[in-house]
C-alpha cells in the first residue's frame, strides 16, 4: 500500500528535536500539517493553504506522532479531492507553547463564542495553544529567495560557532533565521562591540535581509516535506 511521506531524513528530523528547547512542566510543541496551492500541479483547486491536522506533542513522542500522518495515498483531502504527495508541508512552532496558559484563555473563549449558532470547539482549542508562548527562546526571521548571500551573518553575530547564538533552516524558497534573541546582544558585547552596538543587531539583520515576515511562528520541520523539498538546518 503507498502512503504519503511525511518524513524523508528521520536523522535529520530526530537531530532537530534534540535542538529544540527543553520543555518545561505544562509545555508541548505544536504542529501543523497544511497543503498548499503553490506546491500542487495545475488542475488541483484549493486555497494557498488548507490545514489539514495540527497537533501538540513532547519531544519523546514526536517522530511517532508525525509518522502517524503517513495514511495511505489519497486520504489527505479537500472538498473530497484527493491531494498530491508534493503539495504537504509539515511546520513546527520551535518556541514551546503553555498548555496552562492555554487553557485559562480557552475558559475566555469559551464565554465569547457560547452564544454562537456555529463554532468548532477543537479549533478554537488549537488557536489558544498557539497563541500561548511563555517565553521566546527564538526569533524567527522568514527570509523568502534564495537568491542571497549569507555571509553577512557572520557579521553580524560573531563567533556563532562557540557561542551558537542564531541557527539557519534552509527551505524550499529560501531560510528562516533563528535568534536567540536574549543572548544575542550579550554575546555581540562578549565579541568585543560597545554595549550600544551591540544592541543594534535586530536593525542589522532587517537591513541586510528582505524578511517574509518574523517573529514567533511556524517554520517547516527539518527532515520532513515541504512540495517536494526536504528543509534541513546549514551552517555557514
């Protein structure tokens, strides 16, 4: 029986999840598998993107978890068209979500949408996991072209090799720019700029780059699909 692939380097996956910050008590990941119009073939109609099962998950139980998107050819669908292997992607929040968090803002919700003739409950369940970060580890800037040089980055974070202070996803399109955004000017001090500076590496890196967008958001998982490209952390 053919199924979809959902993970094609396992080890590339499985390095990603030991990079990803350690969950602290109430926390988990969350992701979300979408189809997206721009991957499909002509003939094939649906929105630029439809979500098709997100989820929450620990480190421990994510390979399992993502495998288990792996159904048999054509029962991802829309509207009751199959969909093609090459039109799915998989993304990841990589800063941790508060399930405690969540949940106070759900109970809110709840009292707003009580009234109304039509909602769906699990939906509005997964927008409060996602909009529940506690802290950000990382600042994600959503660089859309490959048409780039990266070396600039080097730059602007020094030292990154000793001190790993920023991360680089490559994806089908271009890459996402992973700050530890807390360390990030403390460590450009350590290399030896004035405290003013230092403080200016955010302004640096919009300067230099044209960014999709940025901020806490979904990225592609590394190791897994993205139209038919497997996304993968470089090193510069």
């Amino acid at each position: 029986m053919q199924c979809y692939k959902i993970v094609h380097d396992e080890q590339a996956l499985r390095d990603f999840i030991v990079w990803l910050p350690e969950l602290e008590d109430n926390q988990k990941f969350i992701l979300s598998l979408f189809a997206r119009k721009k991957y499909c073939g002509e003939g094939i109609k649906i929105p630029d993107r439809v979500s098709l099962r997100t989820f929450v998950s620990n480190k421990g139980d994510m390979v399992d978890k993502i495998r288990q998107l792996e159904i048999p050819l054509g029962y991802w669908k829309f509207k009751g068209e199959e969909l093609p292997p090459e039109s799915l992607v998989l993304y990841i929040m990589p800063n941790p979500r508060c399930m405690k968090k969540a949940t106070k803002l759900m109970g809110r919700t709840c009292w707003d949408i009580v009234e109304q003739k039509d909602y769906n409950l699990y939906s509005e369940a997964l927008s409060c996991i996602q909009q529940s970060c506690t802290h950000k580890t990382y600042l994600d800037f959503d660089i859309d072209t490959k048409d780039i040089s990266l070396q600039p980055l080097m730059h602007i974070f020094p030292d990154n090799e000793t001190h790993k202070y920023y991360n680089i996803l490559e994806t089908r399109g271009g890459y996402h720019i992973l700050v530890k955004s807390k360390k990030a000017t403390a460590i450009r001090e350590l290399a030896g700029m004035d405290n003013k500076r230092a403080a200016t590496w955010y302004a640096e890196l919009t300067k230099m780059f044209v960014t999709d967008s940025k901020g806490d958001q979904f990225m592609p998982v590394p190791g897994c699909t993205q139209g038919g490209f497997i996304p993968k952390m470089i090193t510069i």
